[in-house]
C-alpha cells in the first residue's frame, strides 16, 4: 500500500512539472529575470547622478572601487568586479542613487585586477578642454 501512495506522489509531481511554468531559466540565451532588491550581480552607475563623493569607495569591504580624484568635478570611478562580494554596502552607502545592481553577471576572469569597468570618467574630458 506505501508502495502505490509513493507512486502516485511520483506521477502527481510528473504532472505538476508539465502543468507549472519551469523552475529555471535558459541564461544566458534568456535574460535574467530578478526579484526586487535582488544582489549578486554586477554593478551599474547612473553618471548623472554621481557626484564623486567617495563614499561608496569608502565603505566597500572588498576594495572593489577605485575613485581617482583630481578635483571635485574631475575624476574617475573604477569598478573591479572580479574583486566584488556583491554585498550592495556601495547601494546602501550612495546618497545619490548612482549605483545599482544591473541585470547580467560579471564575466569570468583570472586575472581579478586585470578586469576593470570604468563607471564615470570626466578626468579625460576635462582634461582635453585644458590643452
Ligand atoms: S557590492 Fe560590495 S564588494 Fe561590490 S563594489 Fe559594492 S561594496 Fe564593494
Ligand atoms: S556612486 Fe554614489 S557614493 Fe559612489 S562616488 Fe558616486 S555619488 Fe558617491
């Protein structure tokens, strides 16, 4: 008698699967769907946004930002994702709202200091109306 009601617990999650919509998604064939608040992938900036604070460099454990400052308008926001513990402390620690998850994964590397991502640069404009 188990023996059937183990069967018939089989053929009902059978069913189940063909009726319900699949658990898991072609990625990368298929774009990423994710939850609201979601973290673990890579970063994005909002440029517009981004005043060069620092404080997202500040507070990130992973030193996975870099922020080269000249002067107050002209720097530069590196991002190291190979370095990155997708933590989110620079979402939490940004006043501005200039930087987020984004909806892909960071490519494989094995060189982590090697694969850098330049969010904001306005050293190189600024300094080209200088000369
Ligand atoms: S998500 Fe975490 S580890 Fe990655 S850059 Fe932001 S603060 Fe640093
Ligand atoms: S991303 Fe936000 S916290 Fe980081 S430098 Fe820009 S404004 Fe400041």
């Amino acid at each position: 008698m188990r023996n059937i009601f183990k069967k018939l617990k089989i053929f009902t999650a059978i069913i189940d699967a063909f009726r319900n919509e699949p658990e898991t998604i072609a990625y990368p064939r298929e774009p990423l769907v994710l939850p609201k608040g979601h973290r673990g992938n890579i970063l994005m900036l909002n440029p517009e946004q981004c005043s060069g604070c620092g404080l997202c460099v500040r507070d990130c454990p992973a030193n996975a930002l870099e922020l080269i400052k000249d002067t107050r308008t002209k720097f530069r926001l590196d991002y190291y994702p190979a370095r990155c513990a997708y933590c989110g402390q620079c979402v939490e620690s940004c006043r501005n709202q200039a930087i987020s998850h984004a909806n892909n994964l960071a490519d494989p590397t094995s060189n982590p200091d090697g694969s850098v991502i330049v969010l904001k640069d306005t050293l190189e404009k600024e300094n080209e109306k200088d000369s």
